[in-house]
C-alpha cells in the first residue's frame, strides 16, 4: 500500500495579492515616469535630472493615484474608512516604494538617453557613456576635470572667468574613435574654442583619453594688450583727419585763434567726432576732454614694434621668458637646438644678444621666446635642475 505524503500550501490572502500588486504598478509608475523626464531632461538641456526633482515627480505619481483613483474606487465600493489604519500603512508603503523606484527610473532613463545620443553623435555630456556604445557606437568620450579650481591658467594669457570654469567642470565631450592622442587633443582644443569661446587651451591627454592637464586662457580683448609700455589710449573729440584709419601717426592741433600742434599720437579708432589715440603716458594729461582738437595726418612710418604686436595678438604663440638655472638641462645647450622661436638672449651682465642661434645658454640666461603654452611648459621644466 503506497502512502502519499500531502502538503498543504497556505494560500495568499486575495487582499494580500492585491495589496502587493498596487504597491508594484504604483513603484513602476513612479519609476516610469521619472525614467521619462530625466530622459526628455537630458535630451533638453544635456545635463542630469536632479535627483530631488525626480523624487518629486515619482511620488506625485502616487500621490495622484492615491488621492484620484484610490479614494474614487472605495467611495464607489461604499468603503468609507479611508482613515482607517490599513489605509494610512498602506499609504504610507506607497510613498516609500515611490521614494525608491523614482531614484532608480531616473538613472535609467539617463542612461537611455546618454547611449542614445551617444550614437547619434551628440558633442557632449557630462556623463561617461557605457562600454557597449564605446565599442559599437565608435566613440571616444573625454571628461574634463570635476573641479573647476582643477582647471589651471595659462602663462601669458589673461584668466578665464570663474563661471566659464564652473561651466566645463566634469563635462564630458564626444569624439569619434581611432584618433590618435595629438588628432584627439587638437579636436578638444577647437571644441572648447568654438563651443564656450574659449580663446587658448593647453592640454595634455593620455592613452586612453584621461586628461592629465587643462589649462585655459581667455581671448585678446580690447586695446589694452596692444599698448607699449609707457602708453595710454584717450578718447577726445577730433575732427577726422584726412583719410586717416587706425594706426595712422597724427598731429594733435588745437582749434583755438591760434592754433598750435600739442603732440604726436597714434590713432586707434574714430566714431563720429570722438578718436580714441594712443599717446605717451607723460602726454595724456596736455589733452582736455572739452576741446575739441584737429587732427593731422603724418606720412606712413616703418612700425615693427606696432605689427609685431598686432601679429602677436591674432597668433596661437605668445611671448615668454625662461631663466636657465645653474645645472639644469639648458645648462650649456646650443640656442640652435631648443625647436622654438627665440627672440633674445639676455645674459647676468645685462646684454641682449638678437641674433642668438649661434649662442650656447649658461646659468643665469634669460631666454626670450615666442611659442605655445605647452612648448614653454617643456622648455620651463628643462630650466630647472632635476627636470626633464
């Protein structure tokens, strides 16, 4: 005789069942909808659904549902305890699993939309997109560093503002795939050049694209970079001269009974009867802003220091000075042999050798030279005992 051996199951409490399963559709609601709006959030401004906004509209979704469909149905059903304490528990369960699930509907949208528009080759994010769009979507992503204060300032250039900085901080900039780190680090540069109007950029990227060194510097603005040492720019009301344009020599004339020349300037800009002039420092206080002067046109002279400057300004290079130090790797090297542009030489004594190809560097030397930020920096490093 075979015996069965018979195990009774309890079975679920129907109201159990449905208790649970409202607390799941409400947690995927909330989950839904906050996947949703970090994903049309990130489409919009490009930028991460902020976690509290996301939160909210999670349990707005199960606020709503509670307060609409719940109450309607028990009113319905004649149920008229919906102060009961079965309701307020369940109440209560329903905001903290919509608490929960928004947080994570949110990270999943983003992602969504991070390796979507990762392949539909958008130009930035700030977010690293998944391996799988790094390998099937031919995608390299470049992350700037997290820390504004992380993002340095170029030697030579004026600083970026703060807000500019703040702006770049863990950005992340999307680049397509094969390029080598030269080919990556000169598309970086135009980017953040025509993207945030960045005018330099100095940065150093590794094998696999991390940046190991950001610095930035803000573009030539106004007349100040182009005045010489020792000259102001006034403003003063002038007739124009005679076919005069900016950089023009012009005699400065009073338009008095009897009419005298007060000084020599160069002319910046005309708008109307207003010239802006460049005049010696020691100059600008014969000029009266009441007076309205005349203005002379001299014949066109040979101005190096004037083009030099103008060239100078509109160039990548800029002009930097390093000091050899006793020991150091420049220490006895040839100019010759430096692979940038030298200017001068200026030795202990004072002297100024122009003509320096030919000249071997000693400790002491301060070498005047015209290249980009990241060739100073090298150069720098070698006028220093113990760098290479």
């Amino acid at each position: 005789m075979t015996g069965l051996l018979q195990v009774s199951v309890p079975a679920v409490e129907p109201a159990l069942l449905r208790t649970v399963t409202r607390l799941i559709a409400l947690g995927v609601g909330a989950a839904l909808v906050s996947g949703v709006a970090a994903l049309l959030y990130r489409w919009y401004t490009k930028l991460r659904l902020p976690l509290p906004l996301s939160m909210l509209l999670g349990l707005s979704v199960v606020a709503l549902t509670l307060n609409t469909v719940g109450v309607f149905t028990d009113l319905l059903s004649g149920e008229t305890g919906i102060f009961s304490v079965a309701a307020v528990v369940f109440n209560l369960l329903a905001l903290g699993t919509g608490a929960v699930a928004a947080p994570a509907g949110r990270l999943v949208g983003d992602r969504i939309a991070t390796d979507v528009f990762a392949f539909a080759g958008v130009k930035e994010l700030d977010v690293e997109v998944s391996r799988i769009v790094r390998s099937v979507g031919r995608i390299t992503d470049v992350t700037l560093p997290e820390d504004p204060d992380d993002i340095g300032d170029m030697e030579g250039y004026d600083p970026v503002s703060p807000a500019t900085k703040e702006t770049l901080a863990g950005k992340t900039l999307i680049f397509p795939r094969r390029l080598t780190v030269a080919d990556l680090e000169a598309r970086l540069v135009t980017r953040l050049q025509d993207d945030y109007d960045v005018g330099h950029v100095d940065v150093e990227l590794s094998a696999d694209g991390t940046v190991e060194y950001l610095a930035l510097g803000s573009r030539a603005t106004g007349l100040g970079p182009t005045l010489a040492p020792g000259t102001v720019a006034v403003a003063v009301r002038a007739d124009p001269a005679n076919a005069a344009s900016p950089g023009d020599r012009v005699q400065v004339w009073r338009t008095d009974p009897d009419p005298r020349r007060v000084l020599t300037a160069e002319l910046r800009a005309h708008v109307d009867d207003v010239a802006t002039l460049a005049v010696d420092e020691e100059d600008a206080t014969r000029l009266d802003a009441a007076t309205t002067y005349r203005l002379v046109t001299l014949p066109s002279e040979p101005q190096a220091e004037r083009e030099f400057a103008s060239l100078l300004r509109a160039a990548e290079e800029t002009m930097y000075v390093v000091t050899v130090d006793a020991g150091s790797d420049l220490d006895g090297t040839p100019v010759d042999e430096l692979d940038v542009t030298v200017v001068a030489v200026r030795d202990t004594d004072g002297g100024i050798d122009t003509l320096a190809r030919d000249r071997t560097l000693a400790a002491g030397d301060e070498v005047y030279l015209v290249s980009r930020s990241e060739t100073f920096r090298r150069l720098e490093a070698r006028s220093s005992p113990g760098e290479t």
